[in-house]
C-alpha cells in the first residue's frame, strides 16, 4: 500500500481570470491528520474543492491512492473514498436530519448504516433528537454538526473538513477535536482540515501547511508550526 | 436585586416564548438588554439564540411575550407586533445575519446605499423628484455617500468599495455586514455571530469596531457568538440560554465562573484559551456539586407593562 | 503534462488578436463570402411566360455577407477570447481588456447614431425601402417590449410569464378609447388627436393592471410567481375573446392608425404631405411610426436607467440580490415589488397601444403566450438586466425570424409542401440551447454599478444573482 494518500503537484485553480490557488504543492499520507491554516482568503476553501474536482484545477495533478482524480467527476471522486464537510455546510434542507445521514451512507450502499448512525449520535446527542426533525429548521450550529455527520456516514478513507469548529458552542468544538484524533487514533482515518481556529488544528496536526494568497509558505508538523514565531503572530494571537 | 442593565434598559424582553408546532424553542425568556452596552447572548447550539433575534427583528411573531425597544426620548415600540421592515425603519433595530447576507452582485458602496433606502427615498420624493434630479436628493445622495465613507473608513473597506460585495474575503464580508446594519442609523445593532469564521486577528479588530460602535455612536449592542475571546472580552453583560430557556444572567466574570454554563455551554477550558487563575476557578467551580435547581427563579421579574401605547406604527396581525 | 499546458497557452494566445488583426479577418470574411455568394446566391432564373430570365438579388448577398460579418466579430468578442494563463505578461491581457473596454464604451452610442440614421441607410437597399423600414419598426417594438420586461425580470428579479398582458391592455386601451368612448365624450373632431392622449393614460392603465397583479401573488416566489403570472395572461386573452360587447370578440377592433399630430398619412386634402405640399408616400408613415417607437424605446431606457441610479431601482436590484436581507434594512418588499411590476405594466401599455396605432387592427390573436414567451427569450439571452445586451439579442431573434421569410429559394431543394419559414422557431430554438452553452449568463454579461467612488468597476455575471422570483 503507497504510503502517501493525497498528494497534488503544482495545483493551479481560476476562477475566471482571477487565480486562487498558484501552484500548490501537499500530501496527505495514510492514517494522518494534515491541516491548513491561514487568513480568509487565501484559498484554503478552494484548494477543498479543488480536490473534489469542483472547481477543477486548471493545471497540476492530485493524485488519491495513487490514481491520478484530477479529472474525475466529482461523484467518482467520493466513490474513491473522500467525504467531505464543505464550507456552507450544503445539508439537504427539506430532508429530515436522518434522511441526510442516510444521503451520506449512499456511497458505502448504507453498509454499516446502524452502527455509523450510532457514533454520529454518540458524537452529537443533539444529533438524534432532531433526527425526524427537517434539516432547514435546525440552527446553525445543528446543521454543520449535522454536515460532519453526513461525511462521517460515507466511512471514507479520507475525510476533508472545511472549518468544522465554525459556529459551534465551545464544548462541542472540544468534542469535535477530539472526535477527529479518536477515529484517526482507531480507525485510521486520514483526515484534512481546514481551520480558523489554527491552535485546535495545529495542536491536532501531524503535518501542517500554512497558506497565504493561494501559496503554501510553510510547512512542517503542527508542533513545529505551533512553535514558529512568526505563526503565532499571524494565526493565533490577536492584537497589534 | 437590580443589575446595572435594567435601570434604564434599551431592550425589555419579557415572558418570550416561542412555538413551532410541538417544539418550544423559547420557553418564558426574560431579560434587559442596557443602554449604550454590549449585551452577549451565548448558550449551546440550537438553545434558540438565533430564534429570539428572529423574533426581535419581526422575522418571527413570538407566540407569546413583550418585546420592548426603549427610545432614551421616552418613546417605546412593541416589537412583537411590528413588521420586520417597520422594525428597522421606524424602531431603529438593525440586525446582521450567521450566514452572511449581502448583496452579492452589487457592490460595496452599493450595498451601503441600499441600507440607507428609506432616507433617501423620502428625499427624492418616493423617486419622482428624483426623476427630475431635485436639488434636494442630491444634496441627500451625497450626504448617503459621506455616511458609507465614514463606515468604510471605520471597517478598513475604503479601498474596495467600488468591487462587488462578493468578491471581498470571508472577514470583511462579516465586517460590511455590519456597516451596512449601522448605515441604517440604527438604536440597536443585533449581531449573529459576527466573529464566526474569523482569525484570532480578525476577532480582535472586530473587538475594537464594536467597541467603537457602542462608545463612539451610543449603540447598544446585541450579540450571539461562540468565540469567547470576543464575549468575554468585550460583553458587559451576558445571558446564556439552554434549550430556549435563560440559565445565567449577569457580567462575564459571573458567567465564567457559573458552573451551569461550563457545564452546558464552556466545557472544561484548556489550558491556552483561559488564564490559569480563571482555570483554577472553573476546576473549583465544577468540584462543587452544582446548586440545586438551576432555574431562572434568581433572575425573575414581575413582568412590567409598558406604562405607554406606543402609537407610531400600525401593525398588521402574524405575518407568514 | 507541462507539454500540454503550454499547448493550451498557445492556443489561447493565438485567438487574443487586437483589433486590427480582427478588422483584417472579417475583411477577408467578407471578401470569401461574396465570392462564394455571388456565383449561388446572386442570380437567379425565373420562368415568365416561356421565357427564362435572370434575376440578380444584390440586397441578399449584402444581407447575408454582412450576418456572416457580424456573426464573426460576435465569435471573436465573446466566444474565441479566453483568460490569459497563468504566469503570462499581464501587459498582453491589459491590452486585450483595453480594447475591449474601448468597443463596450462606445458601442452603445454607435448603435444609438445607426437608430437614428436607420430609415435614410434603408432607403439606399433597392427593394427593401419599405421592408426594411419595417422590420426595423418590428424589432424596435420588442426591443422595447425587452426593456420594459427587463425592469420585472432582470432588475427586479421576479420571473414574469404573462407580460403580454400589459401588451393586450396598451394596445385595447387605444383601440377602445379611439373608436368608441373618446368621439362618445368629446366628439368626433377628436379622433385625430387620440393616439397622443391616449398613450399616456395606456401606460397608466396598464400600470394599475400590474399593482392589481402584483397584489395576489406578491408571496408568492419563483416557479409559483411564473404559473401564475402565466394564468394572468391567458386570463387577459380569454377576457377580450368572450366579453364580446366590450371587445367584439375575435373579430377584433379597427382601429384608426396614427396621425402626426392631428395630420393623417393619406393621398388626400388636410393630410402631412398636403400639409406640406410635399407629394404623398406611403413610406411617410413608417418613417413617422420608426421615429415614435425610437422615441418611446428610448424614453424606456432612459428612465430605466435613471431609476436604477436611485433608491427605487437600487432596491429592486437588492430585492433580486437577496430578500430577506432587504427587509432587514427596512425596505418595504411588498411595494417595492409593486413599482417594479407597475413601471414594467407601464412601459408595455406604450408599446401595446403604439401597436395598435400601428397595425390599425387589434384581436386577441396578436397576445398570445408565445409573444410573452419571445420576449422574456430576448431578455434572457440578452443577458438580464443588460439594456444593451437586450439590443442585440432583439436582432438577433426577430431579425432571424425575418431573415427565414427570405429564404424562399430554399424552396427548390426542400421536399413538397415543407417552407423554410415554418423551421424559424426550431432553429431560434436551436441557437438559444447553443447560445445558453457557451454563453449561459447571456450576451453582454456585465452590471455597471450605480454608484461610485473612485472607479467604475463592471460587476462579472457569476457574481450576480438572477433574483428567486
């Protein structure tokens, strides 16, 4: 098995004449949490969607598993195993909260629907007493509680997450953190994550990337961006 | 006992309930919102927080309470039976939105002139002398244009204010956001989550701006956000919902200490979010076996009637 | 891969041209064109009475020399450009959009120039003097029927299926006024004179028509706002075909056309040429009713864009933006979605009673689904809220449909009984699907700001929202 699960080279992302993303080069590899930290703007969400091939890249390559997704269809990339929390969330909104989750588990053909169900309930308790309730009606922060949930049901292989702390209370923010290191600690999973709460993501990080204006400027191991001065500075003290 | 807010307060919300079909979102909520200060609505998600701004702003008509807007003239609007638009036009309640709604497709100056639609209306004489190019909208328009200049002087946008609302980063969408809502000369600033989805960095200048609105403009202010380093930093007064009803009330340091609202809203802090006395605080808090019931029964008023009819709107029965 | 990239590069670079290398491919066009046409398309033979002639038909050839022409330099504006790739001089692309900038800004004054001169340029066509003068008259109508709809749909954001209604109440409001309820009030003497009272309080009545729609079905968003606005203007038809005492039914009305001012287009004593004793010719007339509906086409766009530089028509495009939000900011959506539907009603009540001035003759046959269908067409390809862009996708349409009324001598290849004008809508069918794939926002896809500080900057398409209904 290759040891490196995502991996692009030189991805470049337009949207119309304005490019977002400037030749970024990361990997992901097997059973790893990798994050990407950096302002508002400076393409985190887009280099997400990239990987889903919506936008698509105009040039590089990402590579899942070592088959080249650059140019696949968005549904045959979830198939391959990646699920995804985007930003926005995109729940169905006129489903109910269960029928969402069931939408999630389509790609596994809601194999392991009861006991995935299960865990995402155990994850957020709210979760399930909303379950019949529709997912328009649920607050904000049900519904990217819920959004989580519905990319956990596919059981991928990797698992991007666009701000998954947005929004939500404190202590579930901790219970989310602490999720993501849980399902990476047992079963592996590789996760991506997109965060503006840098301290949470960087502490959680094997590897970590710091994004400014559509370029990867730094990388390293969340410890040793945690410790980098001019990081802390940027991303995680406020004030000057 | 009588806190600081409700001497003279800006906001009286009173015995507020709301009821979408079998579920009750907001169950009995009472609480004061002060003049010129900040007020925090925090509390788990789906405690309704976003619900009693709904139904402050009119987007919601309460099934049951008062909602009070005090002008410092004397003059007092009853909110829960006014149409969200009178709302903003004639009670001067401006309100922003968790998931941002701007004007996409116009840009940012444009979107601070639509917030000043009514002003300019009335000037151009509902359009028709503003067909012609009456001296008097012009004069009107061009103070409209001031007015945004000084907003987006205040939110750092100056410089893209001829660029279309949605091309601007996530952060200062958040911030125009805001501008907008205050160029509506508003009494009353309600912010859904303003700082969701900002950096510390930005959080702290967001901290800056909304003092700046309270002090310098005499805005009192109504808040719903996660991010503690903005609640706590610059609330004066902070009430914590769960499950649609109040279970804490007071200023930031009594909230942080409040074991109810650790145990339902803060979870126990790290070590880097909080100083280590306020740490040693909340550990002591949570070894004490919690007060018995946890009710609003300290915070409870005798609901008080508006002592005035307020007659300057009409309104027209629930909308929707 | 990197072969490849650069490969594309090149390809684009090469379709970047600069104005004078497009100048000298569509002189070329031009050239090819009429070599190919001249041997086809110029002669023909006719048989008259035993005896075979040949026929030349130069106004053809012109015609369609210049719709490959102009089809060409369309190509080039909007389909054969591309962005620059990445990491090329930015000098390159700033002078592509310079150009770009120069040919938006004065486009739109050229074509008003070509308006104006229009009906003289006609007269120098041989055969197409009165045939031109008149499809001219015809596009101008629905270019202006456009603009006017563009102010519900395209500033407003509310999906209108039924605006031909307004159309109907214009044009019977005229008819009925002229024929019977004005001579009844004020005599006959005042016939003459009819089309100028009567056009105001057309607008007028059709604005009430569009507040008295507007009413019900103001909640009412999207797919629900474009059924019902459909039913009301079948309602519309249905009304003026069975309330026969009003209406005479499908018979219709004859109606007097227009005067200038009081003097009638005829060959007879009191008429404008005997007015001033200049010899009668029916194309007087045309020339008056071309300049009429330029006038009111123009006296469209100006308020139109008069009204979005103020707070009325800044608010129908925030109502298209974003509704609740307005609300938020203490707009009153309920009328200010009634202006839009009244000022839009108002514009297609002008239109509607200058085609009853025109045509001399209205039925309910004339307000047809299908007409509210071609104009919402228009202003959807022409790119909603794009006054410009409405110009040139009025051409393009009802231009087209003239266009198949000219292809008669298809007849000699096509089977028995099958006449090319009967394809006109499968092939505006056809363009519009091909139009929607490579131009999905329409034509001219840019909104010009309202307002400004320091810089106009134009506002791309996908940033625009196409409003709910």
């Amino acid at each position: 098995m290759s040891d490196i699960l995502l991996r692009g080279t030189g991805v470049e992302t337009f949207y119309g004449k304005i490019q977002a993303l400037k030749g970024i080069d990361f990997e992901v590899r097997n059973g790893e949490i990798a994050t990407l930290i950096g302002s508002n703007g400076a393409g985190k969400s887009t280099l997400m969607m990239t990987i889903f091939g919506s936008p698509r890249a105009r040039s590089g390559k990402i590579e899942f598993d070592g088959h080249d997704i650059t140019q696949l269809p968005t549904h045959d990339i979830a198939r391959r195993g990646i699920a995804q929390s985007p930003e926005g969330r995109r729940i169905f909104p006129r489903m109910t909260v269960l029928e969402n989750l069931q939408m999630g588990a389509t790609v596994n053909k809601m194999a392991f629907f009861d006991e995935d169900v299960g865990q995402v309930y155990k994850l957020f308790p709210i979760l399930e007493k909303r379950s019949m309730q529709r997912a328009g009606t649920l607050s904000g922060g049900e519904q990217q509680m819920l959004a989580i949930g519905r990319a956990l049901m596919a059981r991928p292989r990797l698992l991007l997450l666009d701000e998954p702390s947005l929004g939500l209370a404190p202590i579930i923010v901790k219970a989310i953190f602490e999720a993501i290191r849980e399902l990476n600690a047992s079963r592996g999973l590789s996760v991506f994550l997109v965060e503006q709460n840098a301290f949470h993501a960087l502490r959680l990080a094997h590897r970590a990337y710091v994004m400014v204006n559509g370029r990867i400027t730094m990388t390293g191991t969340g410890k040793e961006l945690l410790a980098k001065p001019e990081v802390r500075a940027a991303y995680l003290e406020g004030g000057h | 006992m009588t806190a600081a807010w409700s001497h003279d307060p800006e906001l009286k919300v009173q015995h507020l309930t709301m009821r979408f079909g079998g579920l009750t979102a907001i169950g009995d909520l009472s609480f004061d919102a002060g003049r010129k200060q900040i007020t925090a609505l925090i509390g788990p998600n789906g405690a309704g927080k976003t619900t009693v701004f709904n139904c402050i702003t009119g987007f919601y008509k309460p099934t049951e309470g008062l909602i009070v807007h005090r002008h410092p003239g004397g003059q007092e609007f009853l909110l829960e039976r006014m149409d969200d638009f009178r709302i903003t036009r004639h009670s001067k309640v401006a309100r922003t939105f968790q998931n941002i709604r701007l004007f996409g497709g116009m840009t940012v100056l444009e979107n601070l002139m639509v917030a000043q639609h009514n002003v300019l209306m009335a000037a151009s004489n509902w359009t028709v002398g503003g067909l012609f190019g009456s001296p008097r909208y012009r004069h009107k328009e061009a103070e409209a244009i001031e007015r945004c200049k000084h907003w987006l002087n205040k939110t750092g946008l100056i410089d893209r204010a001829d660029d279309p609302a949605a091309d601007l980063p996530y952060g200062a969408q958040r911030r125009l956001e805001i501008a907008r809502a205050m160029c509506t000369e508003p009494r009353l600033l309600c912010l859904d989550e303003p700082a969701a989805g900002l950096n510390p960095r930005e959080s702290d200048e967001l901290n800056k701006l909304l003092l700046s609105i309270r002090d310098e403009e005499n805005v009192a202010i109504l808040l719903i956000e996660h991010d503690m380093s903005v609640v706590m930093g610059i609330s004066d007064h902070i009430v914590v919902l769960d499950y649609g009803r109040k279970i804490s009330d007071g200023t930031p340091a009594e909230i942080k200490a409040d074991p109810a609202v650790i145990r339902a809203y803060l979870g126990v802090d790290d070590e880097q979010e909080a100083p280590a006395a306020v740490q040693a605080d909340i550990a002591k808090s949570i070894a004490e076996p919690p007060p018995p019931p946890l009710t609003i029964a300290k915070n409870a008023r005798k609901p008080v009637i508006a002592k005035k009819r307020p007659e300057p709107v009409k309104h027209k029965g629930g909308r929707k | 891969m990197a072969a490849t990239a650069k490969d594309t590069a090149f390809k684009a670079e090469s379709r970047n041209l600069s104005p004078q290398e497009i100048a000298r491919d569509l002189i070329g066009t031009a050239i090819i064109t009429l070599l190919l046409l001249i041997p086809i398309v110029f002669y023909r033979t006719v048989m008259n009475q035993g005896t075979l002639l040949l026929q030349t038909r130069l106004p053809l050839v012109l015609g369609l020399t210049a719709a490959v022409v102009v089809g060409r330099l369309l190509l080039h504006l909007f389909v054969w450009q591309r962005a620059p790739e990445a990491g090329r001089a930015s000098t390159a692309s700033a002078t592509r959009t310079d150009w770009r900038e120069t040919v938006g800004k004065w486009i739109g004054p050229a074509m008003l120039v070509a308006a104006i001169f229009l009906p003289w340029i006609v007269q120098f066509i041989p055969g197409w003097e009165r045939r031109g003068l008149g499809i001219a008259i015809y596009i101008m109508s629905y270019i202006m029927l456009a603009w006017g709809l563009n102010i519900v749909v395209g500033l407003a954001g509310l999906l209108d299926l039924g605006y031909v209604a307004f159309y109907a109440v214009g044009a019977y409001t005229y008819a009925l006024l002229t024929t019977v309820y004005m001579p009844l009030w004020f005599g006959e003497g005042i016939v003459p004179w009819t089309f100028y009272i009567v056009l105001p309080l057309a607008g007028l009545l059709a604005a009430l028509w569009g507040v008295i729609l507007g009413f019900p079905v103001l909640r009412l968003r999207g797919d629900y706002l474009a059924i019902v606005t459909l039913a009301f203007g079948e309602i519309i038809r249905l009304v003026l075909i069975n309330w026969f005492w009003f209406t005479k039914g499908p018979q219709g009305i004859n109606v007097p056309k227009a005067t200038f001012f009081g003097l009638p287009f005829a060959d007879e004593p009191g008429s404008f040429s005997d007015f001033f004793g200049i010899p009668y010719n029916r194309l007087h007339f045309f020339f008056f009713l071309y300049y009429v509906i330029l006038g009111l086409a123009l006296l469209t766009y100006a308020m139109t864009n008069r009204l979005r530089r103020l707070p009325i028509g800044r608010a129908w495009e925030a109502l298209r933006e974003d509704e609740i939000a307005c609300r938020a900011l203490g707009i009153n959506t309920t009328s200010t979605k009634l202006t839009a539907f009244a000022i839009g009603a108002m514009f297609g009540g002008f239109s509607g009673s200058f085609f009853a001035a025109r045509q001399g003759f209205v039925s309910p046959e004339s307000f047809v689904y299908i007409e509210s269908a071609l104009i919402l067409a228009i202003v959807v390809l022409g790119g909603l809220g794009s006054q410009l862009g409405i110009v040139f996708a009025a051409i393009l349409i009802m231009g087209s449909f003239e266009l198949f009324r000219e292809l008669g001598f298809l007849q000699a290849i096509l089977p028995e009984g099958v006449e090319p004008i009967q394809f006109r809508m499968l092939c505006v069918g056809l363009g519009m699907v091909l139009m929607m794939r490579f131009r999905p926002r329409g034509l001219v896809t840019r909104r010009d700001p309202t307002v400004y500080l320091k810089e106009k900057k134009a506002v791309s398409a996908d940033l625009v929202s196409q409003g709910h209904g």
